[in-house]
C-alpha cells in the first residue's frame, strides 16, 4: 500500500513536466505493482484541439500488438490445434512467398521469433473489411528471401501479419474478432480499439508527426496505418491500465509462460535487447531479466517493460514519436525503484574512432521501404544516407535523410549525432565473397545489400 502510493503520487507529480519539457504532446503511464495498476495521464490528445488527455483515452501500442498475436498463436498451440514446428503450409496451404524452399519449410515459430528470412516492411494496403489480412497474405507470392528461415534474426512485421491470418483460418473469424472474444473480453479490459470504427467511440489520441526538423510536431495525416497490418500492430489502441491488465494475465497463467523463454540471440549491437522469445522481447537489464515490447505507428509511441520475478510492469503510451527522455526518466526510476532493475547506459561513439574500411562497407542496402547507401567521401567520412523508395514509405519516412556515421567496433557503426535521443548503431553482418559486409542491421533489421 506504501508502495502503491508513492508510486501514485510519483507519476502523477512527475509525468505532466516530463511531457511539457520533452515536447511530447500526451501521454499514459501505468503501473502494476503489488497487484494493483495506478495510472496518470497528462497533455492533450491532439495539439489541433486542444482536448486533454485522460487515464481512460486510447492510444495506439503499435507492435506491442504482436505479443497479443502471439498469445492467440499460444492458445492454438495449448488446444492442440498447432505445432510451432511444422511447415505452416500444413495450416495455410496457399502461403506463397518468392523462394519455394522457404515456402514449404518456413514454420510457425519462426514467424513468432522473426527468423523467417523473407521482406519484413510490406504496407500494402488492402482494404479495411474483414478479409484485409487475407488479401495482404496473398500478395506475398513475390516477397524477397533475405536468408534461409531460422538463419538469423530480422524484424518481420508481414510475418506477424502472416500469423494474424493462421488465427483467422485456424478459428474460422476475423482477426480483429477473435481478438476480441479471446482476450480483450475474457479479460474484462475496458477502453480498447481494435479499428477505427471502434477507436472513434472512444477518446482517441492522434499521432503527431514532425514536419521538418526542429520544427514542432503537427497532428499526422491519418490515425492509422493501414489495417491489413493489424495482427503487426497498425490499429490496436487501448488505454494504458487495460494494458497492463493484459500483462496481468502473462504472470498468472502458465499455459503463457513458454512465451518468454529465449528463441534466438540477437546481434550483439552493445545496447539490450538480447534474445527474443515467442512474440515477447527478452532484455538482460542490470539487475535481472525483463521482458517487454515496444511499438511505434503513424506519430505514436509505446513501450512496455515487465520484471516477471517482481510482478512490476510499466506502460508508456504517447502521441509524439520523439519520446526517449521520457521513457528513460519513467522507466529508469520505476524499474530502480520497484524491482531493483537499472536501464543500461545508452551507446556513445568512440572519442577517437578507427577509419571505416570503405571497401567493405560502401554500397547500397535495400528494403522494401527504403535505400540505405553507405558511403565514404574522400575525407575518410562515412555517411549514411536514407531514401524512401514508395509512397506508403513515405508515411513513416517522409524525405530522405543523411547522416554521418563511425566504427563502433568491428562489426558495427554508430551514428556521430544522437537521432531522437541516442546514438543509432548499424550492424554489420556476414560477408559476401568479395569479403564486403551481406547486411545491414538496424532498428532490429536485416537490410540486404542490392544487386549490382
């Protein structure tokens, strides 16, 4: 009771000059502790109109959204009506990606653990009825295969999209349905929105968007990103304390717990997290083991962190993309505080960085959304520069951007000025015959180098 109120009094005092002083037009916190949630709300909903935020407004949590997927794919497992590890066309015979061989074998649990090895970053809009995520599968007949499935780890949000629509064929319902009746419901989680239809009955943050850099963020063009991504994390929206009341389920029912045991490791980039697990983040903080997920959509941020040991959790969900400060500040005390977790220190270049060996570096990397070219001048400067390549890209990278780049050891670079807060560190992975680097990987990423 001590704890819950000074928890209480801490986020309510705190969070109102945490998003004034950062720029961060709202935001919810919610935390979980001793078994009680208390939350706060502070800024507005959308800078247009003025209106406020409150503890019961939804926002969008983005890719948190694939832990939510991933918990129907685990009832389908604990029914019996799954195995993670056959081929998944044994449930989806029509799944069609470019490579054959990847088509037949790729399975279930690779999707879940993001090892499947085709294009991840596919916002092909199809619609918004019932059968958008069908429709979406359908049109990955000619998707890239950037590795063998379960060579490595990259991000692959059409591969939860993939999953969304094994839930459907496997339950016989709409996705954003059986969301509903096989969680939001049995879980009694009040103030949820699995679609705009449903978000407009609610009080619905609006994303916020910079317009040029430096300038002041601006209402984005539309709420959502398009809902054939919705098993990836394009449309869910909930308020913070319903978030949390989903958490609440993952530390008490075991038939989960299979969740947040370690898949794969991840490229080891100096900054957590470590391992994924099926559908769950898996971070080796100072001080024990968290697990969690962060998402972003359409000028929209969240992050969920969890200590299953402590059962402390903690939810931040905002309406501005630019929201580190805040995450570091909430998230640092509360983990400290709570359960005796500290936040690692955030990567810095090195004072006196080794040349970047430009026969092995330089070239095109490319992916669905965007051209990374990496260069280095005549100077000895490395640069990286970004360019959108479609125009659903363009939502979410809306103009090319340049930025120079150093070793940060030898298989990474790291990013000279900080982008929203930190330093970015770009992976350097595998090498071709000519001995140049195979893969970008940033952002949780495998970027391929393009064809000559």
């Amino acid at each position: 009771m001590i704890r819950s109120r000074a928890v209480s009094e801490w986020i309510t005092r705190e969070l109102p000059g945490l998003v004034d002083t950062h720029g961060v037009p709202g935001a919810q916190v919610a935390v979980l502790v001793d078994g009680d949630v208390l939350d706060a709300a502070a800024g507005v909903l959308n800078t247009a109109t003025g209106i406020p935020v409150t503890t019961d407004a939804v926002f969008q949590i983005g890719s948190i959204t694939k832990v939510w997927t991933a918990t129907l794919v685990q009832q389908l497992v604990n029914e019996g009506l799954l195995d993670l590890d056959r081929s998944l066309r044994e449930y989806l015979p029509e799944f069609r990606i470019a490579d054959e061989a990847a088509s037949a074998t790729v399975t279930a649990r690779q999707l879940l653990c993001h090892t499947a090895g085709f294009e991840g970053d596919l916002l092909t809009d199809t619609g918004s009825n019932d059968d958008a995520v069908e429709k979406y599968v359908a049109t990955l007949a000619d998707v890239a295969q950037l590795f063998p499935p379960g060579e490595q780890f990259s991000y692959c949000n059409s591969g939860y999209v993939v999953l969304g629509r094994l839930v459907e064929v496997l339950r016989g319902k709409p996705f954003n349905t059986v969301l509903r009746e096989r969680l939001i419901t049995p879980l009694e989680l009040e103030h949820v929105a699995t679609n705009i239809g449903e978000a407009i009955l609610e009080r619905p943050a609006i994303g916020h968007v910079h317009v040029a850099p430096g300038n002041p963020v601006r209402p984005a063009p539309v709420w959502s990103l398009m809902p054939s991504n919705a098993p990836a994390g394009s449309t869910l929206a909930m308020r913070a304390r319903s978030l949390l009341g989903f958490v609440q389920m993952h530390l008490s029912d075991t038939s989960v717990d299979m969740m947040r045991q370690p898949q794969v490791v991840l490229p080891d980039l100096g900054l957590p997290p470590d391992h994924w697990g099926l559908g769950w983040t898996l971070f080796d903080y100072p001080g024990g083991t968290v697990i969690g997920h962060d998402g972003g959509t359409l000028g929209q941020s969240a992050c969920l962190r969890v200590v299953p040991e402590t059962g402390i959790a903690v939810a931040l969900l905002t309406n501005g993309s630019d929201v580190l400060p805040v995450f570091r500040t909430v998230f640092g005390h509360l983990l400290a505080e709570l359960a005796g977790v500290e936040l690692p220190a955030l990567p810095v270049p090195p004072a006196d960085p080794q040349p970047v060996d430009a026969e092995r570096v330089s070239g095109t990397y490319r992916s669905a959304l965007a051209d990374q070219e990496l260069s280095v001048d005549a100077d000895g400067r490395a640069w990286l520069r970004t360019v959108p390549r479609t125009e659903q890209a363009k939502l979410v990278m809306p103009e090319a951007t340049v930025v120079e780049v150093v070793r940060f050891c030898d298989d990474a670079l790291i990013t000279v000025e900080p982008q929203r807060g930190m330093h970015r560190v770009i992976g350097l992975l595998g090498s071709d015959p000519s001995g140049r680097v195979k893969f970008l990987h940033g952002n949780s990423r495998s970027i391929a180098r393009a064809s000559a």
